[in-house]
C-alpha cells in the first residue's frame, strides 16, 4: 500500500499545524490550525468575514492547495485538541472536504464554537465524538484510526495513530509526558510501548518539536499547581487586592487557581470573554471543573462585578482575568490602564500562572502590561507555570517507546529542529535517510 505523508502547516512555524496522511486511497486530515500572531500583528483584524486565500496568503492558515496533489479521498479531519494552531482553520477550511471532524468531546465542542463565529463559509461536516481509547474503521482497505491519551496544557488532548498494513502512523503534536495530571488521565506510554512492537511496528513518526532545544525533563501540572499552592498560600494574610492570569484554555490551572483562591478565604471569579467560553465549555462537557464558580465574558457584567468587588472590599476575591500575554484588550491589560472600575493600591499582588510566549509582540506586550501594573503600586508574580511540550528526555522516551522507521520533526521553524535533529541523530537516525526535517507544502512518499 502506497503512504505518502503532506506536510501542510506548522513545518516551518509554531502555528497552522496542518498534516495530511494517504495510504492506498484514503485520505485522513490532522489539525487545521491559525497562526495567531500572524493575525495579531494586524490591528484589530477579524477573520471572522474573510476568505480562506486571503488568510493563506496573510500566512495565518495552512495552504492546503498541495491537498490536490494526494490521490484519494479524505475519511476524517481530526485536530488533536483545542488549540487554535490546532483547530483555528477549520471553519476556513473544513468545507472543502467530504468528510467528518473525529475529535474528544472538549475538542469537538471548541469546534462546535468556531464554526458558529464564521461568517464566510458554511460548514455541514459531521462531528463524530471519540474519546482517548477508541478506534473507528478509515474507508474499506483495514484502516483504523486510534486515539491515545496524552497530556497538554488542555484537557482531553489525544495523539491519534493511523494503523495500516505497511505499520502505523503516530502523529504526535501536542503532549507532555505527565504521569499526574491535575484533571483527566495520564500519558498512556504503556499503549504507546505496544504500538511500537505490534504487528509491522511504527512506519513514522511526526513530533512535536516546540521544546526540544531544552534539555531535561517537562515537569508535571501538579508541580505548577503545587507552586500556585506556594504562592497563593504566601499571600494568605494580605487584605488588599490579589488577581491573577492564565491562559484560559488551560481548565486544569484554572481549577487550581478557583479551588486554591477558596482555600484562602476568597471568592474566585472567572472574567473575560475567553475565560467564560472555556471554563464554561468545560462545564458543559462535564469536565472535572468546580460547576458553582461565577464567570463572566461580557463589558456590562464584568464592569457591574469590578463595581461590587470594590464595593465589599477586594480582599473578599480573586480576580481571574484574561492578558497574561499582555494583549492589549485583555482584561488585565485593561485594569493595568486604569481603564476598569478595579482599582489597583501599592502592595496589591499580579500573579502571572503563564510564561511569555518567546515572540517579539507578545514580549513587548507583556513587559508593557507589568510595567504599567507597576506604576499603579502592583507586585507581580511572574513565570508560576510549567510547559505543555516535551522536552528533550521525553523526545528520547517517545524514540524509545515508539521504534519508529521514519521521524518528521513538527511545529517549529527550522532553528527549533536543531536540538531533535541532534537528540534523534545520537538514536541512530539520519538526516535525508530516515530523519526529515521537512517545510510546508511537501509531499513525502514512505512506501
Ligand atoms: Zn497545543
């Protein structure tokens, strides 16, 4: 059986992942996502109205004209979670393929949220649920599709594998190797063991390469939580005004950010328009989430809450805002600006549960954010987070477990390579042989 492998998007970026894989006539789609930045870096741009070409040409969604190029029909789009580089394209892109969007229930959901937003295209794909576990049968030459469970910095990730006769396909974007998880279960490395060594073993590979220039070891979610217990629990006798930041996406750290603001003694409240989608999605897919924490997303409600906050004394609460990326319309940016009923006094604390994502715009961005929260008398807490990618002892323990013929190095521009194309070159792999450090728009053929 004849595999060739398209590498759409997210083969030269971090962003607009897009992977295409054949074997004998059947097509199976995986990710289709936005390269945020490249739509940020315009000023207030709403991609809501705009043409897929135009975003393609903006470089912001995969070009996935090379798709006429593959031989067959596409089965199934399946984004591996709810990441916008993972999903964002596809209210731009899915419309063009007769074929069903296979995903988590969380995921499919997030789906569900960006296909209602557009206002372009009209999308009548089926959504088929699949939970971590499961398999479904891909077209009628024994194909199957499986969902191992992974984890990331979003609830209910998956690495699907596509099983055929010349081996399996195991795409691997985007996980880190976390045994204790805050919500949901962990890495199952022991499925992923067995792959490698059944039947024909793993044809190729496709990893995700966002940290792999950083040695060692990702640590687990319960060690940012645990740090979170640290520092929150080192404001416990503070009466003033606490607030803190996350990535919204991030159900886990806001779960520990809502229960650990209870234990000492606060009202947590969820505020921004993105903090109320997710954790209100992740209500509604019945995620392991407190169901009683008042949330808000839009102006009125959120200015009528900052209203009550500091009507019965900040030190009854804890803000949980959107901007930990300093973005300039984000709640946090906002109250940074003096622009919001919260008033900020010397001595109130700014916990940032997020890192800066390394990118010239958001850093600038962010280092504005802390400045002005400084000069309004704010302490900030910086950097209470851990990664949601491997590093490089998990790309070894992936190599080890998986034995795979072929490796395609994944989601970061060439110099992120560098560091798997040295740890992948130390297991016996070749550049050009069996190691292919590729870009977007190729086609690759295995067998
Ligand atoms: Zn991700």
């Amino acid at each position: 059986m004849e595999i060739e492998i398209a590498t759409i998007g997210g083969y030269e970026e971090v962003g607009r992942q897009m992977t295409a894989v054949r074997a004998g006539n059947d097509i199976v789609i995986f990710d289709m996502g936005l390269n945020l930045s490249k739509v940020l870096i315009h000023d207030n741009i709403q991609t809501e109205g705009m043409h897929s070409l135009d975003l393609i040409d903006m470089g912001a969604i995969p070009d996935d004209r090379v798709m006429s190029d593959l031989d067959g029909e596409v089965r199934a789009i399946v984004p591996t979670h709810g990441h916008l580089d993972h999903i964002g394209a596809i209210s731009k892109l899915a419309h063009r393929y007769d074929a069903p969007v296979v995903a988590t229930p969380f995921t499919l959901e997030l789906v569900k949220g960006e296909v209602e937003d557009e206002q372009k295209f009209s999308f009548d794909n089926d959504l088929i649920e699949m939970d971590a576990g499961e398999t479904m049968q891909i077209g009628d030459h024994g194909l199957e599709l499986e969902f191992v469970n992974v984890t990331h910095s979003i609830v209910q990730a998956i690495n699907p594998v596509l099983h055929t006769p010349e081996g399996a396909i195991v795409y691997g974007l985007d996980k880190r190797m976390d045994h204790t998880p805050v919500i949901g279960a962990p890495i199952d490395m022991k499925r992923f063991r067995e792959i490698g060594r059944e039947g024909n073993g793993v044809l190729c590979y496709i990893e995700d390469c966002t940290n792999a220039n950083k040695q060692g070891r990702t640590p687990s979610e319960n060690v940012a939580r645990e740090h979170l217990r640290d520092t929150l629990y080192s404001m416990e006798d503070y009466t003033g005004g606490i607030v803190a930041t996350t990535f919204s996406s991030h159900i886990a750290r806001v779960k520990s950010l809502v229960e650990f603001a209870r234990e000492i003694g606060r009202q947590p409240i969820l505020l921004g328009r993105s903090m109320d989608h997710y954790s209100g999605t992740a209500q509604q897919v019945g995620i392991d989430f407190p169901s009683d924490v008042p949330m808000f997303g839009y102006r009125q409600a959120i200015d009528q809450t900052f209203e009550r906050i500091m009507n019965d004394g900040k030190g009854n609460f804890l803000p949980v805002v959107t901007g930990h990326q300093g973005e300039p319309r984000a709640m946090l940016t906002r109250m940074a600006r003096g622009e919001t009923n919260y008033e900020l006094d010397d001595g109130d604390k700014v916990v940032f549960s997020a890192r800066v994502i390394p990118e010239p715009t958001n850093e600038g961005q962010r280092y504005q954010a802390e400045k002005l929260l400084g000069m309004q008398g704010a302490r900030v807490y910086s950097d209470v987070h851990v990664s949601g990618h491997l590093c490089q002892e998990g790309h070894y323990e992936m190599l080890d477990a998986l034995q795979p013929q072929h490796v395609i190095p994944a989601h970061q521009d060439l110099n992120g390579f560098s560091g798997y194309v040295d740890l992948a070159s130390d297991q016996g792999y070749a550049l050009g042989r069996d190691l292919h450090v590729t870009s977007n728009g190729n086609i690759m053929q295995l067998v």
